[in-house]
C-alpha cells in the first residue's frame, strides 16, 4: 500500500488463482486417468480371453502323455491329468473351474506358459476338493503331484512361490470350506549362502496372511542343500 502511494513497483501482482478453474482441470486430470485405467484393465481381460480360448483348444487337442514320458520319470510322478503336446507335457492353469492357461514342460524340465495369459490367483488342481478336508497349496507340478500321492490330499500347485497367496485366496474364496494347509518349498542353498530363503518365506507369509497352518519338507540329517521341495525329499528317500 506504501508502495503504491509512492509509485513504487515491488516486482508486480501476481494474478490470484481461479480456484474454481483448479477444481474443473484436476477433475479433468482425473477422469483422463481413470478412463486410461478402464482401458487398460479392458486391454489385459480380453487379452487374458483370447490366451483361455486359445489354452481350450490347445488343451482339447492334447493326448495322453507317453508312458515313458522323460519328466515323468525323473520325477518319479503318475502322470495324473496331465497330458502331452508334440513333445511337451502339459498342465491346465485353472481359474474358477476353467482352462486359462496352460504350462508346458519340456522332457528336461524347462517350463513355459502361454505368453499373454494369466497366472496370478490361478493354480493347477490335483485331486477332487471337498469340503473340510485338508487342501495343500505348494509352488511346482511335481510337487504337487507327489504330495497328492503321497497324502491322498486335494493338492494346488500355485506355480510360483508368489503366487502362494494370490491362488490360496482364489481358492479360499472358491471353496470356503476347506483346510487351506501351504506346503512350501525350502530353499535352503539360497540360505546357506546368506540369501533369502524365498521359498519359505512366501510360504510363511501365504499361511500367516490366509490364516492356516504351513509345513516344509522334514530334511534327514545331511541331505543335500540342493533339494528344495515335497518331491525332492521323496526321490532322496527311495535313493
């Protein structure tokens, strides 16, 4: 005010802010992202659609695999509901008691799913689920078939050690009444060289998070650091 009774300039006035103008652009930043966000999810469920679709047929043309399958055999495993394509075998990945997607194993047992398709919450089934009985949920196909042989148990192989908990809670969700029970992988190479023991942890923090119990395998003293899971102590077992 002194300034300006003097004829003093103090560096000009700032023009004072439009609030209402704010609110009309920040809103119209919101919508911009929440509609680039519909689109996105609307991009990956169809391409999730057309993976299922074509994991369907693929899955339809597929036949009983060889009785002497290579994976098979290293695994020491029945091959269950398995099935084989060309010279892969293969698992259905189910969501909701449907085909999604489908994991392919190579006879040296170098794995791949179809590219595109959705993993995360889906799992492989072995064994008729049933309500209040005992439902393990594991990482690999092998283990979970060997554990379904071995316990007469409904198994799940989530297929990764991250995808414990996203495939135990589509899973509790699906069927309530079952004892959801983790059978984790037990990284203990990792661990010996100081490195997270990712296997166990996911496996704990699965259980922990989806309120159940958890097991590991149960290693006889000095069996080698390199076995990890439910099917590796068997084979150590009938060595």
């Amino acid at each position: 005010m002194i300034a300006q009774k003097l004829g003093l300039s103090i560096g000009g006035e700032q023009p004072k802010r439009d609030l209402l103008e704010d609110e009309i652009e920040r809103q119209r930043i919101a919508r911009q992202r929440m509609e680039r966000e519909r689109k996105a999810v609307a991009a990956q469920q169809a391409g999730w659609e057309r993976v299922a679709a074509r994991a369907t047929r693929l899955w339809g043309l597929a036949i009983l695999p060889a009785p002497a399958f290579p994976y098979i055999e290293l695994k020491r495993i029945k091959p269950h509901h398995l099935r084989q394509y060309n010279d892969k075998l293969v698992a259905p990945i189910c969501r909701r008691g449907s085909v999604v997607n489908l994991q392919f194993i190579a006879a040296d047992g170098m794995k791949r799913f179809l590219l595109g398709g959705r993993i995360n919450g889906c799992y492989c089934p072995f064994g008729r689920i049933e309500p209040g009985k005992p439902l393990y949920i594991v990482e690999g196909i092998a283990t979970a078939a060997t554990l379904h042989e071995e316990t007469g148990h409904p198994v799940a192989a989530a297929l990764s050690s991250t995808n414990l908990l996203p495939a135990g809670q589509e899973l509790q969700r699906r069927y309530p009444d079952a004892k959801l029970i983790i059978g984790g992988d037990d990284d203990r190479a990792k661990e010996a060289e100081g490195k997270p023991n990712a296997g166990k942890q996911a496996a704990i923090q699965a259980a922990k998070a989806l309120g159940c119990g958890y097991v590991l395998p149960a290693w006889p003293e000095g069996a080698p650091l390199h076995l990890s899971d439910f099917n590796d102590l068997r084979l150590l077992k009938e060595v």
